[in-house]
C-alpha cells in the first residue's frame, strides 16, 4: 500500500516538475487557434497540449479519459453530459462515485475502468471498450505512445499551467478550451470562465487592502499516514488557491511541486493554517486530536487555534483543476479572512449548483461537499 502511494506522490510531483519549465502558453493558444481545421465531413484536426495536431471524428460520443484524473468532470462541465465518457481511470471513478457528480449526471458511474492493470494501461482491454479518443496526461509520454500504437487518437492535456502559476483556474481553463475545439461548443465554458474571474476580482478587491504582515501563513498537506508526511509547494495546485486567496504558502522557498517532509520541518514552517487536500484519508480531527502515532501536530499553531480544514469534494475534488473552482475561491478565502470573507458557503454551494449545473443542492449534499468522508480519497 504505501509502494504504491509513494509511487503516486512521485509521479505527481514528477509531473508539475516537468511543466514547470514547458511552454504551456504556446499550447493553449495553439489549441484555441487551431478550432476546426477541416479535413473531411467525418474528420477533423485539433491541436492537444503537447502541440500536436489529431485527427479525430466530427462528431465525439466515445471518450476514455487516463492518469490526467480530473479531465472527466471538466467533460461534464464543458459539455453538460458524462454519456460519452466510455472509459475513465479507475482513480478518477472512486472520486466520481463519491461525488455529487454520480447524483447529477449518473452516466459517469457506467464508464468502463478495466482498461487500467496495475496502474498500466491495457491496450487490448482499451480497445474493447473502442474509444474515439483517449485523453492522457502530458508527462506520461509512455502511455501515450502505447496508445497511438492502436491507433485510436490521443490528446496530450498538461496537468500544471506553468505560466499562469498564480492563477489556480488557468489550467481548467486550458482544458474547457480543448473540449471546445473538440465538440464545438462554448457557451457552458465562456459561463464558467465569467463566473470565475468576476468571483477572482471580487477576492482581489478585497485583498488589495490587506498589509503583507497580516496575511495568514499556510500549509498545504497533499498527501499523508502514520509513515509519510507530503507537502505541496511551489508550482503546484496547492500554492496558486494560496496566492489567489491571499494566504503566505510556508512551503513556496522550500519546495516545488510535492515532497515528503518531517515534523521537525513542520515545526520550523509552524504554519498559521493548514489544508489537507482530498487525495489523502486525513481528517482535521486526526490532527487536531493528534491521533497519528509518532506524530506530534499538538506543537503546530494551526493544530492550537483549531485552523485545520479538509478542501471539499463537489463535481469532482476542489483541490486540483476542477468546476468548482469559484467556489474553491471563495471557500479559502473565508477560512483565511473569515471577518474580510463572510460568505454562507452552503448558500453559495446551492445558488451556484443551480445556476451552472441545474440542480438542487439539499442541506444534507451541501454539508457532504464541505466535509467529505476520507471514501472520497479513496485511490
């Protein structure tokens, strides 16, 4: 169990060390610039993040999605539908299953994970589940090329947007956008992006008048067990909410993308508040009672003051690229400035479930997506 967490966090961090330096810019304007490039009736060219052109169908209803987890949910929200979600990560179906997402669209729950065998993919099994095109993470070069092999299209989609490392939508924005030059259409992505920046101008406003000094310093702990500590940093998901949200990342000199720490480094950080994402079973208490053997988190400002929060899980989890992002923003922000920010996050939750995704959010699945079970970490 642990072999294979590691070699998560590993690959995870692998991954926003080698976009950090790729020229993720040039990508997404090349995949905006190329919308249909016509080739036949049947066919036509769109460009993926690793500035390649693939030939695909004009008309998509059978997609695999690989390692890049969230890309199904960004499917939904560009797309209003997981019916053409054929195949997904078995990863990204135990955080569908518990979302809300399975309530919405139930279709995502019918998507096919066989494909995937010890964390490698099947082409054989991949095959039989007969995608039209298979969606993979750009740093996983070798899956990709064992799936050209078959022939089936594949689109490289960039898990870090290295050049907007301040701006935590940028990378979901850059995935609506291929979608769009997949489908064709862009009005539930234009919605979003609006949403999210007037939600970004908004917090912006507001934290234009905040002193250096007065600004929280936080933590961001990805992954974690009795044995491992896992800290995010610069260059990652992690540290853009930070910055975006007005909070100091402890972590930002120290480290790039993720990397295992230990208390002794914890106590030097002694963060004000810390986060505790969705891709590990931690809860607050776990900390705040200080359950964990051989950890003692009872030392930790955060742990003191009771400043200890758990990201949420909607439509798909709210720490990585994701369609909730601007409640994400607003969500982080009040824990951080909760006199600046006094946001009812459940009312927030409802008013924007309704408007964007068209559905009613009950008391019960607002208090769920705030304070998801560890099921949802779940790999």
């Amino acid at each position: 169990m642990k072999k294979s967490r590691l070699t998560l966090l590993a690959t995870t961090a692998l991954i926003a060390a080698l976009t950090a330096g790729c020229g993720s810019n040039d990508a997404t304007n090349n995949a905006t610039d190329s919308k249909d490039k016509a080739t036949t009736q049947e066919e036509k060219v769109v460009q993926d993040q690793l500035g390649r052109d693939v030939k695909i169908p004009t008309k998509v209803d059978r997609i695999v999605t690989g390692g890049i987890l969230p890309f199904y949910s960004t499917w939904y929200v560009a797309t209003d539908s997981t019916k053409e979600i054929v195949g997904m990560h078995p990863n990204s179906y135990s955080a569908a299953k518990n979302s809300i997402l399975a309530k919405i669209s139930p279709d995502v729950l019918k998507a096919d994970t066989s494909f995937v065998k010890n964390g490698e993919v099947n082409v054989e099994e991949l095959m039989k589940i007969d995608p039209q095109i298979y969606f993979e993470g750009t740093a996983d070069e070798k899956t990709i090329k064992k799936v050209e092999t078959t022939g089936i299209p594949v689109m490289g989609i960039k898990a870090i947007d290295a050049v907007k490392n301040t701006e935590p939508m940028g990378t979901f924005n850059s995935w609506l956008k291929v979608i769009s030059d997949i489908t064709g259409t862009t009005e539930r992505t234009d919605r979003f992006l609006d949403e999210g920046k007037q939600v970004q101008n908004e917090l912006n406003e507001k934290l234009s008048k905040v002193k250096e000094s007065e600004k929280p310093r936080a933590m961001v702990l990805f992954n974690h067990s009795k044995d491992s500590i896992v800290v995010a940093g610069n260059n990652f998901f992690g540290n853009q909410w930070l910055n975006a949200t007005g909070a100091k990342d402890v972590a930002q000199k120290d480290i790039v993308g993720t990397k295992e720490v230990n208390m002794e480094q914890i106590y030097k950080w002694n963060p004000d508040v810390i986060y505790i994402t969705d891709f590990t079973a931690t809860q607050p208490e776990d900390l705040l009672k200080n359950k964990i053997a051989g950890q003692d988190w009872s030392q930790v400002k955060a742990v003191q003051e009771g400043k200890v929060y758990k990201t949420p899980v909607g439509i798909y989890r709210w720490f990585p690229p994701n369609g909730d992002a601007p409640l994400m923003l607003k969500w982080m922000a009040q824990k951080n400035y909760p006199d600046l920010f006094t946001y009812d996050m459940k009312t927030e939750i409802k008013n924007y479930y309704k408007d964007f995704y068209s559905y009613d959010v009950s008391d019960d699945e607002a208090e769920k997506i705030l304070h998801p079970s560890s099921d949802s970490a779940l790999q």
